[in-house]
C-alpha cells in the first residue's frame, strides 16, 4: 500500500492510471479510502492506492511528465506569480565541455529548457548542478540526460528545492557540433 497526493483536477480514475497504470485500480482505491468512484478528490489530500498493476503504463507517464488530470471544474485555477529568466549562451560544443553560470532560483519549483541548434553527433550530455552557497556544487540527482541528434530542447521540472538555491547547466559534449544558445529557467513557489 502507499499513498499518493491529488493533484488539481484529478479524479479517482486518473490517479489510478497514474499511480497503479490501469483504470481498474479505481475501484480498489475508491474502497481503500472510502470514497466514490466518481468523486473528485480534492487537491493536495493523499489517497491510499494498491500496489502497481501495470509498470509500463506508470514509466511511460513518469518519464514523460505526464499527469492526467480529466475533471471539470467550474472553478478558475490560481497560479502563483512566477519568475522567468533566460540566459544567452550561443556556445560552439565542438568547444569542449560547457559549465554556465549559476542562477538563483525563487521557488520551489522549477522547470529549466536548455535550447539546441544542429546538434550532430551522438553522446552529447547535459546535467544540472546545485549549490546552496555557490561555492561548492553537486550534481542533481537523475539529471543527467542524453542529447540526440538534431534535438533542439531539453526540459528538467523540478520540485522541492529551497528558495534561493543556485542552478547550473553542464554540457559533456563527444566531439559534437551544433550550438548551445540558451537556457530558460521558470520558477514558483
């Protein structure tokens, strides 16, 4: 058994496919936690589901970023104020690796897209650093990713870091050719 949190405009069936990977699962989560199949829960409560039904289904969502979310609401959604900020890079990766400057984040979540022209060549990676002090950096755990070829952006959501933390992007280029232009980092609390 684990538990799992709502998120906005979820029903019990989507947190079934998300959570189990199959629809089924509503009925036993609706009866682990004493509530109708139809209901909507609301936002931010836990929900006990059963162990996992189908593992692709929940790896495809989880590597995709994908959360359903099919209830209607008639109510309008508030958004916390975000911050954006873009930091120009246009660097050659036929030069080698690539460490940016750090940016300090605003909020706890965060969604970095780091923009790619003609990318060629394959073993391109990029990884995202933390530092709470910006002297010392780590790597951020699961954020190292490879860059195909031609693929013109990288997106990294992240949650739960602490207000003031300073963010890195680095580039571990493999005799690659193309351009690193940008980075954009969104941020709210």
């Amino acid at each position: 058994m684990r538990k799992v949190e709502v998120l906005n405009g979820q029903t019990v069936f989507d947190v079934a496919v998300a959570a189990c990977g199959d629809v089924s699962a509503a009925f036993v989560i609706a009866g682990l936690n004493d509530i109708d199949v139809t209901s909507q829960p609301e936002a931010g409560t836990f929900l006990l589901v059963p162990e996992i039904q189908n593992k692709r289904v929940v790896s495809f969502y989880d590597s995709n970023k994908i959360t359903p979310a099919t209830a209607y609401s008639p109510q309008s959604y508030k958004f916390t104020p975000m911050s954006v900020q873009t930091k120009t890079e246009n660097y050659s990766l036929a030069g080698g690796n690539k460490t940016t400057d750090a940016v300090t984040i605003d909020g706890s979540k965060i969604a970095i897209q780091a923009d790619f022209d003609s990318v060629v060549g394959s073993g391109l990676q990029a990884k995202l650093q933390e530092s709470v002090n910006g002297e010392r950096f780590s790597d951020i755990p699961n954020s190292t990713v490879s860059i195909s070829e031609g693929q013109t952006n990288q997106i990294w959501n992240l949650f739960g870091f602490p207000r003031g933390l300073q963010i890195r992007v680095v580039l571990m280029p493999n005799q690659n050719t193309g351009t690193f232009l940008q980075w954009h980092i969104l941020s709210n609390e």
